[in-house]
C-alpha cells in the first residue's frame, strides 16, 4: 500500500534566499510555477500584504491535491493553484484576467516526493518520472513570458 500523498515531505532549498530575491512589492501579483509541496508559496504568502496575491501552478497531481485537500491545504482568499505545466503559464494567467506579474520563481530541482514514491510526478508520460529541470521547456516558457512583459510594458 502506498503512503499517501500528503505524508511526504520536501526540503525546499534556497527558501528565504529565493523568496527575499522575489518579492519586492507586498501588494504584487506573483507567479509559484512549481508549487511542488509549497515550501516556497507559503514564505511568499507570509511576505505578501492583504493587496497581493500568489498564483501557483503544477504539473503533478499529487502537488495539487497536496494544496487543496488535508493537512497541507494551503486556505489563504490570495492565492489559487492551477493544474497545468509553466509552458502554458501565459493562456492560464490570461484565462484568470492577469496580465502582468511582478515576480516569477521557478524551483527547477526534483521535488522530494517524486523520489520517495516512483509513481508520483506522472505528469511527465513522455520521459519518466522526473518532471523537473527540463532546460528547452523551461527556456520556452521563460522566453515567453519575458516577451509578453516586455511588450505589455513597451505598450503602456
Ligand atoms: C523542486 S519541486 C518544487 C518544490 C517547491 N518549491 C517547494 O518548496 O515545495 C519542483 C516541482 O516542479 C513541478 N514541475 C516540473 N516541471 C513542471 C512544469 N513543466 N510545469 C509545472 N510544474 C512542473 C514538479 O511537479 C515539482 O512538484
């Protein structure tokens, strides 16, 4: 029988370093684009004031469920979770009336549970279960959302 999800643990790394580097304005609009198991939404929850806001996003199930449900529930009126890959950052936040954020963190290691149970971050079908640090998808979704703020702010 396998342990279920939300009794696994992740060590996040670099947490306050990332996190103090990130967030600069406490009422912003930040971007988690791998949630993981929220070592790193809920120190920026903690920074953010009651104007800002957090946008988390995964590609493992598992990392949803973790933040929605249980124990790990992250229940907090500023911050959603959404169940796709940070390539499809751009339509997801447009989808949600966001055009702009003010920071962005991408924790691209591999996410401890995804270690200790081989079934976990299935999201991956095409190249096992590893779903973390893949450099052409990671400079994609970069490469995009860098130009979408940079005409977004050449417009205003
Ligand atoms: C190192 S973990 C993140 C840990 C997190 N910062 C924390 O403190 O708990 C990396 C996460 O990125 C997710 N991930 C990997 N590739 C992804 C992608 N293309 N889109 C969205 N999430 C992805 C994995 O499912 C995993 O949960």
């Amino acid at each position: 029988m396998s342990t279920p999800t939300n009794e696994f643990l992740h060590t996040t790394v670099l947490l306050h370093e990332a996190v103090d580097a990130l967030v600069i304005d406490p009422d912003g609009t930040y971007v988690d684009g791998t949630y993981g198991r929220g070592g790193h939404s809920r120190l920026i929850l903690e920074r953010l004031s009651e104007k800002g806001r957090l946008l988390a996003i995964d590609r493992d199930p598992q990392a949803i469920a973790a933040a929605t449900s249980g124990a790990t529930r992250v229940s907090d009126p500023r911050f959603s979770i959404h169940h796709t890959s940070f390539g499809q950052m751009l339509p997801t936040l447009a989808a949600l009336g966001v055009t702009q954020v003010d920071g962005l963190l991408l924790d691209l290691g591999v996410s401890s549970p995804q270690i200790d149970d081989p079934s976990a971050g299935s999201a991956s079908a095409s190249t096992g279960r590893w779903t973390c640090a893949w450099t052409p998808p990671v400079a994609k979704a970069l490469r995009s959302f860098l130009l979408a703020q940079t005409s977004a702010t050449l417009r205003r």
